[in-house]
C-alpha cells in the first residue's frame, strides 16, 4: 500500500474543474487566425478577388466552426470577417492605393476578434470532444 502524501493527488484523477484548462481546440483557433492574418497581409497574392473572402475564413470553417457550440457572438464575429474580407478584395489598390491599408487592417482587427470571440465565448461541442479537442461543455480558451 503506498502512502499518501497530504495535499497531492492520486496521478489518474482528473482536475477538479476542467473548464479552467484550456482546450486543445485553442491551437486550432490561434492557427486559423494566423492563417487568414497571412492570406490578408499576403493578398493580392495566393487567392482570386472572389474567392478570397472564404479563404480567409478557410482553416476556421474547416478546423473550427463545426467544433464548438453555436454561439451568435461567435457567429457575428465570423460575419464580420466575411463582411471585412469583402470591402477589402474589394479596395481599389491601383486606383486608391490609400483605401487599400485601412481595409487590410480592419480585416486583420475583424479577424483577431474572431479568435478572441472563440477563446472567450466557445464551448467544446460533443464532435469536437470525440476528436480529443477537449471535453465536451469545456470552454476553448482558458479563464483566470
């Protein structure tokens, strides 16, 4: 019989509350952002002007969305991408070389905001548990 030592855990337990861990599923939130951050900073390059706006949001959709819960702030965060992505294949770049960079930084802000939505507000969804991104119910990003 193996002696106890006072205030350690048994190594098989789990933490006491999960929820306070940070879910896998939080590197695959900061590699999407970082991945549309690139496809901004890079563009015109790498995408065509209509199809841009959706691979911005590409590795999210694919990687993320069908990961956590439904959640409208989330989603309004993803619309606003969308929306940013758009005005910015959009800008002018020969004609208004100076409408191109405030379009550029309002998609890369629309994006960081995204990723912050998705670590504050995201819930762990029962697929993404079944895939080992974390436990389902458990928030994606860490608290405290």
């Amino acid at each position: 019989m193996d002696a106890e030592i006072p205030g350690t855990k048994p190594a098989n337990t789990k933490p006491a509350n999960t929820n306070l861990a940070e879910a896998k599923l939080a590197d695959l939130v900061r590699n999407a952002a970082e991945r549309g951050r690139r496809l901004a900073l890079a563009y015109p390059s790498g995408a065509r002007r209509d199809d841009f706006p959706f691979a911005v949001l590409a590795a999210f959709d694919a990687d993320v969305r069908g990961q956590v819960e439904r959640d409208r702030r989330i989603e309004d965060e993803r619309d606003r991408v969308l929306i940013a992505a758009v005005n910015f294949a959009e800008a002018p770049p020969e004609d208004e070389p100076e409408a191109v960079e405030p379009a550029r930084r309002a998609l890369i802000a629309a994006i960081d905001y995204l990723e912050q939505a998705v670590l504050r507000f995201g819930i762990v969804n029962r697929a993404g548990a079944r895939l080992g991104y974390g436990e389902a119910g458990q928030r994606v990003g860490s608290r405290g």
